[in-house]
DNA sequence: CGAAAGAGCCC
DNA sequence: GTACGGGCTCTTTCGT
C-alpha cells in the first residue's frame, strides 16, 4: 500500500515537519474531499509530497492544528500547486484560508490538451499504473458517510494520482498556451465568488407576467384537453388537426421543436410556443431565483475546445430580455464583444482578401452582412444567417431552417455564392478540412491550441475541423 | 428511480 | 435521402 498520511501512527510529527515545513518539493499536488458536489464545505485535503507519497489533514468539523503549519505551504508562489480541477478544490480551499493561486496547474486541462477523449481522474489514472475509485462507487451519497479512512485514503490517493500525471504530462505541454489556461483560473475563481445581485422587485415582477401568460396559455390547451409541456401530446394533436410533422431524429416521436412548428398554419401551434416560452423563461431564469440575493456559478475549463463553461447557474445563456432583473455591483455593467468575431477570426486564419477588405480597411463601414448581402443580391438578414452558419459548417438544411427558407435548391446555391466571393476562406476551409481529417487534429487556434476531433464520420470530422479553430479562438 | 430524449436558452 | 459547432438545465417519457 503506497499510499501513508498523516494521522496514523505510520509517521512521526518530525517526518511530516521535514517534508512539508523544512524540506518541502517545488512541486506538490493537492485534493479536496468537499461534503458533495453541491455543498463545498471540505472535509479536508491531502498534499501529495511525490506519486507514492501524501499527507492528509482534517478540516470538519474543524481544522486539526497542523493545517495552520500546511497552509503557508499552499501560500507560497514559488511552490507548484497541481490539481485535477483547480477551480474546484481552489474555491472549497478559499473557504478554509488563503491560498496562492499565480503557481498552479491543473492536470484536467493538460489531459485535454494532449487530446485525451476522457480527462476524469478515474480515466487517466491507468496511463500511469494506478487506479482512482470513483465517488459514486463508494455507494455512499455524501462523504460525510465515509468513514475519516476511507476519506483520508481516497483523497490522498487523489492527489498522488495527480501528481503523476503532472509528471508524466509536463514534457509534451505547449508551455504558452498552458499558462494562458493557468491565468484564467483565478480570474473566474473571484469571478464565481462573487456572484451576481438580483434585483427582486423586478424579477418578481416579471415572473407575475409571464406565469399569467403562462396560464392562459395553458387554459387554451386544457380546453382542448392536452398539456402542452407533453411533446408526445402536442405532436398528437397537432397531428389529428391534420397538421404534417415530421419524425424526431430518433423516430419515436414527431417533432414539435419551435423550428417545426413555425412553419404551421395551425393557430394551436403558436399556442403551444407561447406556452412553452413563459414555462422555459420561468422554470429556468425567474422562480428559482426567487428569494435569491445574489446568484453565483462555477465555472469550468473543462469543455473540448478550452472554452470556458458555467455550470450549477448557468450564467452563460440568461435571456437577453430578462437581463435587466440583474444589478451591477459597481452600478454600471460594462461589456467587451467583438461583433461578427467568429468571422475576423476566420479572416485572420484563412487572409482571405475580401474579409479583410471589409475588417481591415473598413470597407462597407466594416459590416460584413451588408457587404455579402450587395455581393450576393440577397437581403442583409439572409446574408447574416450564411455568413454565421459557414463557421459552423452548414449545411444547406442549415441554411433552410435558420433562413425559414424551405428551397433546399436554392439554399445550397447560396452557399456556393458564398465561397465563389470568398475565395479565401474557402480554400482555407478546405485546407482545414483535409487536415482534420487526415491527422484527427484541428488546424491551431489564435491562442496556438491544436484540438483533437473525435473520429466520428468524416462529415461530422470536416465540420468540427472547420469549427474547432474558430470556437477554440474565443 | 435514473437515464434518455426532447426542448430551448446563450455565444 | 441526409447531422450545424460548443455549452447547460429542465420536463417528460421510458426502461430496468
């Protein structure tokens, strides 16, 4: 058994005292054993000193006396912090005590990096000869279950674990890109900390309208006895009323996304979106925040193209409409967005000369839409839905249901249209296209990242060869 | 009761 | 005849 922490007779107060105070390596790697995912109060952490060796230290339901002498170890800068997860464990630390968060690395991340499919601790513990023993196999709903042994041991083979990837991982990391990854951890630790002041008044407000319109929407469909939050019912009603709908992509069911039911003459259908808007808007952005004084998220790294996510709350897709039930701590909020960045993006990669007339030299006044509208004879708002939908691969059904076009004829012609004007872009495209799918690796991003491409069919690879690049810039 | 499917919000 | 990239969450339905 490799793994030894203190707390056990195993070892002695001086040994602890030498590796962690006197001694201790330039590079550690730290677990947090939190009450559950939810609730983050830690019930303590364990510092791996080496792969086969790790200390661990009680914090509930109060810190044991040595983690006054550990935590100015985790204060140091010059010492490395590695974690699997950094947000995570660094935000359930803050609540303990300080801790330095300018030297660390996370061992999540670096897993991506170099393409790993599955970047969960369990995963990657074999690629060193070792095994991680999931949560959820503990069969046990909280830690506060587990016995402070079978806790200790977990945790401190966690972070031993992590340490070794660490090792193993460091030779083949891109160094720069790695430590703009690094960097933004902190930035969105404070970020998620703290959180975001909902203005009540406003917010109950609105839920009042929108659940009254919510209800007599509702009432329409009972009248006609069918719940419209049922898509099976929807579908079957709509069907009888002798409206056509297609088949789900499973074909169990048939569609009756928002997409499908548009193009309904049937009054009932526009019915069952109004009803189906006030239920979203309020299930998901209105009655959970109700007595909520501020809102917080976590944020994660932990997304294929390095994006960074926002989880628990979701604060990455609140509604534009809804946003004014939200208040600026500094009483003003202030906004950065590159407008049509998805596309200076694609002028910066590919040089194509027309996008860079227009962005560059500010030809049009700089709008892309309008210049690929006059080019192409079409109106602005259909030149907007190709231009966005080509980063994204489209296809000509892609154009046909964001354009509410159904010629599916005319929807490719667009497309080739589109890339006769922009020559550039095009070759670029097709240039990403071969490489994603002859190396399973995307073109790199502007931060210098290569995203590895799941090997699924080769149309789904050419998409994701031309998007990665693009999405992984932002 | 948990997983999957369907739906819809953001960029 | 045909899959649009990446997220997250909630509700209904289905299968063990």
């Amino acid at each position: 058994m490799s793994t030894i922490y203190y707390g056990k007779e195993t070892l002695t107060r001086d040994y602890f005292l030498e590796r962690l105070v006197t001694h201790p390596p330039s590079v550690i790697a730290v677990d947090v054993e939190t009450i559950s995912l939810k609730e983050r109060q830690p019930l303590g952490f364990s510092i791996a000193t080496a792969p086969n060796e790790s200390f661990y230290f009680n914090t509930y339901p109060e810190n044991e006396p040595e983690v006054e002498v550990v935590k100015t170890l985790l204060l140091r800068p010059d010492i490395k912090k590695v974690f699997h997860n950094a947000t995570f464990d660094l935000k359930a630390l803050a609540l303990l005590f300080d801790t330095d968060r300018s030297n660390i690395a996370d061992t999540n991340v670096m897993a991506r990096l170099l393409g790993r499919q599955f970047t969960k601790l369990v995963d990657l513990a074999p690629e060193i000869g070792r095994v991680a023993v999931p949560f959820n196999e503990m069969k046990i709903s909280s830690m506060l279950e587990a016995s402070n042994e079978e806790r200790a041991k977990k945790c401190c083979n966690d972070s031993q674990v992590t340490l070794g990837l660490y090792e193993k991982f460091l030779p083949d990391i891109d160094k720069d890109y790695f430590s703009v990854e690094m960097a933004v951890i902190p930035i969105l630790i404070d970020m998620s900390l703290r959180g975001l002041k909902v203005h009540q008044a406003d917010r109950a407000a609105l839920e009042a309208k929108t659940t009254a319109e919510m209800e007599s929407y509702r009432e329409m469909c009972a009248a006609l006895d069918f719940n419209p939050g049922s898509p099976q019912q929807v579908g079957y009603i709509l069907a009888k009323r002798g409206n056509f709908l297609k088949f789900t992509r499973s074909k169990k069911s048939l569609s009756t996304r928002e997409g499908e039911l548009e193009f309904l003459d049937d009054p009932l259908a526009a019915v069952v979106l109004g009803y189906r808007h006030a239920k979203h808007q309020l299930s998901h952005y209105l009655t959970p925040l109700a007595k909520e004084d501020r809102i917080y998220t976590e944020y994660s790294l932990d997304v294929s193209v390095g994006r960074v996510s926002s989880s628990r709350r979701n604060m990455q897709n609140i509604p534009v409409e809804n946003r004014y039930i939200y208040v600026p701590d500094s009483g003003t909020f202030t906004t950065g967005d590159y407008s049509q960045e998805h596309l200076r993006i694609l002028m910066h990669k590919s040089g194509d000369r027309e996008l860079e007339r227009v962005y560059l030299e500010g030809y049009m006044d700089g709008d892309i839409h309008s210049f690929t509208a006059r080019e192409l004879g079409l109106p602005r708002g259909l030149a907007k839905t190709i231009n966005y939908a080509i980063a994204y691969g489209a296809t000509p059904k892609t154009i046909s249901e964001q354009a509410k076009i159904r010629d599916l004829k005319r929807c490719a012609g667009f497309l080739e249209q589109w890339f006769r004007l922009f020559r550039g872009a095009a070759e670029w495209i097709r240039g990403a296209q071969e490489e994603g799918v002859s190396s399973g690796w995307a073109l790199p991003t502007l931060f210098n990242r290569r995203i590895k491409i799941p090997p699924v069919d080769e149309d789904g690879m050419k998409r994701r060869a031309v998007n990665y690049p693009i999405l992984g810039s932002d």
